[in-house]
C-alpha cells in the first residue's frame, strides 16, 4: 500500500490537482486606479542563507515580493507592508524583514512608503500585526499579495481580523486549464506538490478549528 501510494503521488497529476484547487479559489482581479497600500507576507527569503552569508536570499517563493515591487511603482501612492517575523521553531533565525527591507530599498522603493512587520511568525499573525499598521479606513483598498495556494488560509485569517482586503494571488505553481492534468516528468516536483497541497489542507483544517479563519475552506 505504502508503495502504490508514493508511485500514485509520484507519477498522476494528484499534487497537481491538489494544489489548483487552492490556487483556482481567488482569481486575479482587476485592481482600481488607487489604492491604499499592498500588504506583502513573508516566505520569499531564505533566512538561514542570508544569515550565514550576507545579503540576502530568495527561495521558491520570490513572487510575493517581486510582484509586490511591481505594483508598487504602479500605484506610487500605495504604502507597502510586508509582514514576516522568525517562524522558526528548532532553531533563532533573524526575521524576514531584514531581507525584505534590503530587497525593496535597494530595488529603489522609497523607505517612506515601506512598513516592516517583524513580529509575525504566522499567517494570523501576519493579519494582526498588518491591520494595526496599516490601520484601514472605509473605503480603501488594500491589496493582499501571497502565494495563490496560500491565499485561502491568508484571506480568512484576514476576514477573522476585520481588515477587509483585496486578495492579489501570485506564485502560481500549477498551470491552468487541462494542463494541470498532465504530471512533470521530474518525480520529485509531483511529490512537492502533493507535500505542499497535504500541509495548506492541514492549516486550513488547524485554523479553523482554532477559530483563526472565518471558514473551512474561505472563498471569495
């Protein structure tokens, strides 16, 4: 059994399938012409690296913030939150904000328009920590960039904090339409896809339960 299953996980478009169901949950919307602010939540850097080496490290997540960046110069009146703190658990890290504000800065984004959260070492957390910055008026819209199989579990942790956003999804790691049906022929990346699928699941299941979002599986 243990073996039919890792050659099912290994060689079908499972993780494939897995992983569009979250990242097909929030389509792309139209962005109005000005907005307040771009909340960006961390996981674009490799910590550990940056740490040990200087500088400062993208992993497989460099979307958030590199799509962020992108709409910042578009909406030069928007501030920019990124809210990631040390999520570690086995070992002290630094917080990603450290990595984030040399990313931006040395991008040339205008320090002043640039808000770092160092605190939040979870998606509620980064929900929290965000609105107490950003601090909402009515009728402003504030984008939410994170990855788009994130972007489930972020939006109801948001809705249960009261700050209302419009969620921007990037990073896509599934291709769309009957592509999605077709696996890679790397072995290893439909494995990841059904590690990552399995573990966003699991948090959302978590949350819920923990009264951390406003649904089981939030949607638009």
């Amino acid at each position: 059994m243990a073996l039919a299953l890792l050659a099912i996980c290994s060689f079908s478009p499972l993780g494939l399938v897995m992983t569009a169901a979250l990242e097909n949950r929030f389509p792309r919307p139209a962005i109005p012409e000005k907005i307040a602010g771009i909340v960006v939540l961390g996981g674009s850097f490799d910590t550990r690296i940056a740490r040990t080496r200087g500088g400062f490290e993208f992993n497989e997540a460099a979307d958030r913030v590199t799509e962020a960046l992108i709409l910042a110069r578009r909406h030069p009146e928007a501030k920019v939150i990124f809210s990631g703190g040390d999520a570690s658990i086995l070992a002290e890290d630094v917080p990603e904000t450290i990595s984030a504000k040399e990313f931006f800065t040395g991008a040339g984004l205008d320090p002043s328009r640039l808000v770092l959260d160092g605190k939040a070492r979870d998606t509620f957390e980064n929900a929290l920590y965000a609105k107490r910055l950003a601090d909402p008026k009515p009728g402003e819209t504030w984008l939410l960039v994170t990855s788009a199989f994130h972007m489930p579990r972020a939006v109801g942790c948001f809705r249960k904090a009261g700050f209302p956003v419009l969620p921007y999804p990037v990073d896509y790691r599934t291709p769309g339409g009957g592509e999605v049906f077709r696996p890679s022929n790397a072995t290893v990346r439909n494995l990841e896809k059904v590690h990552f699928a399995v573990r966003e699941y699991l948090g959302l299941l978590a949350y819920r339960l923990q009264g951390r979002t406003d649904a089981l599986f939030p949607g638009p």
